[in-house]
C-alpha cells in the first residue's frame, strides 16, 4: 500500500533521511523508530506530503503520492507529534471543521462526531472550548479527527504523548482492531515496550539511514538481547543510561 523508494531528503546538502527504503502493507503495523534528530519527523513530513524528496519515490497502492496530492490525503488518516489544534473552537466543532474538509456529508460529520469524541470519553467536554482541554484531551480529538473519514493509511507519530493509563490501553487496543479491519498504519514513538507489543515490523532510523529491518522477534533473536528497548539501544549506540543516571546522581550531591 506504502512504499518508500529510496527516498532522501537533504537541506543545503546535507541528509536528514538518506536513501530510506521500505513497504507498508494492509492489515500490519509497522513501527518506526530512531533517537531524536534521526529522520523520523522529515519521513513523516514527506509521508504525509507537507514534504517533497530530494530524491526517491513515495508510492501509495503504486502511484507517487505527489500525483494526485489531494486524493492520497482523502485516504490518510495523521496524528501529529505536537497536539496543533484551533483552540477556540470545541471538540465537536473541530472535527465538523476536519468532516467538511473532507468533504464528508453532514449528517455523517455530526453523528461520527458525536460518537468518537463520546467513545474517546470527551462527551462530558464536547461544547468545551478545546483551550479549557487537558493535554491528553487534545490528543483524544486528534485521534478522532484521523478515524473520523476513516482512512486506508494511518500515520500516528507519539500518539500517546499525555494519555492516561485507560486511553493509552485503549490505543492498544484499537491498534489491534485496525490491523484486523485491513489499515496500514505506521507508528512513531519513543515507548518501546508497546511498540513490541502491537507492531509486526520495526524500522530503526539512526543518523538518517536504516539501520535494522525486521520483526521485533526476529531483531531480539539476531542480536541476543531480551527486549526491543535493549536492541534498540544496542543499535544506536545509546549512552549507559545506568551509569549515567549514577553520574547525575553524584553531581546532584556534589557540595
């Protein structure tokens, strides 16, 4: 359904994503991971077309999605990093807003809507101004917004940055149903422990380049570690957090 063809992107020369390649298909999630400052954003801004490559192609059931910019989106469903939504209006003026963009008709806005923000457990704040909303609320409008027209791709890029403990059960949860309902979805985020729980797939990103491809399973075999945390760590050279964590410590006491 996705594809990304050796794609890089450079600004005044110098790679922030280099020469990324890989497949997205129905029904599977695939996780997307890398330390901060290793190509993720700028893949995702070019997935989701704000973007254009220096080089490569990004494919969606075989075509670039550049061709018809418009009609890849009507099909995309996206949850950004950062919660940017129109503070002044409310929760259910806001996804009216994201229904008409679309193009979707009334009566599916206002009944979709009404139900997603309920099943999200933002009915008590639907009229609410999304400015009196919590962090982790916004969040839930974000991923009502990205079901609301619901779309073959889905991107979500930290979709559990301030959810609470149910919600964030709850996303799990929906993340199983939606490979069931055939989606692709590609998910961004730092918690790996859900990442090994719900991706089929892992792509790790590191200094713009991939590098690991593979199961979470399969990953954890070939390198003998016991979790995709360690494996992660062991591929982008992390820093000993323990040790480091010591250090803090030490300096924190120094007098």
């Amino acid at each position: 359904m996705l594809e990304l063809r050796h794609v890089t992107k450079r600004y005044r020369g110098i790679p922030a994503v280099d020469d990324v390649s890989f497949q997205l298909k129905p029904g599977k999630v695939l996780g997307y991971l890398g330390p901060n400052g290793a190509g993720k954003s700028t893949t995702v801004k070019m997935i989701t077309g704000m973007l254009e490559p220096t080089y490569g192609q990004i494919l969606f059931r075989g075509q670039s999605i550049f061709e018809d910019l418009p009609a890849y989106r009507s099909r995309l469903g996206y949850v950004p990093e950062e919660a940017q939504v129109y503070t002044h209006l409310s929760g259910l003026e806001y996804l009216q807003l994201v229904g008409r963009l679309r193009a979707m008709p009334e009566r599916v806005i206002e009944r979709k809507s009404r139900a997603l923000l309920a099943l999200f457990g933002l009915k008590a704040a639907i009229e609410a101004p999304i400015s009196d909303y919590s962090k982790g609320m916004k969040q839930r409008v974000l991923l009502s917004a990205a079901l609301l027209h619901d779309p073959e791709l889905i991107v979500f890029d930290e979709p559990l940055s301030g959810l609470d403990a149910v919600t964030a059960r709850l996303f799990k949860d929906l993340l199983v149903v939606l490979r069931r309902e055939g989606k692709a979805v590609l998910y961004i985020s730092h918690v790996l422990e859900v990442v090994e729980q719900v991706c089929d797939r892992v792509v790790i990103l590191a200094n713009g380049k991939v590098i690991a491809d593979g199961s979470p399973h399969d990953l954890t075999q070939m390198t003998s570690q016991p979790t995709l945390e360690r494996v992660f760590a062991q591929m982008v050279q992390q820093t000993d957090t323990a040790k480091t964590a010591e250090d803090l410590v030490t300096v924190m006491q120094d007098v």
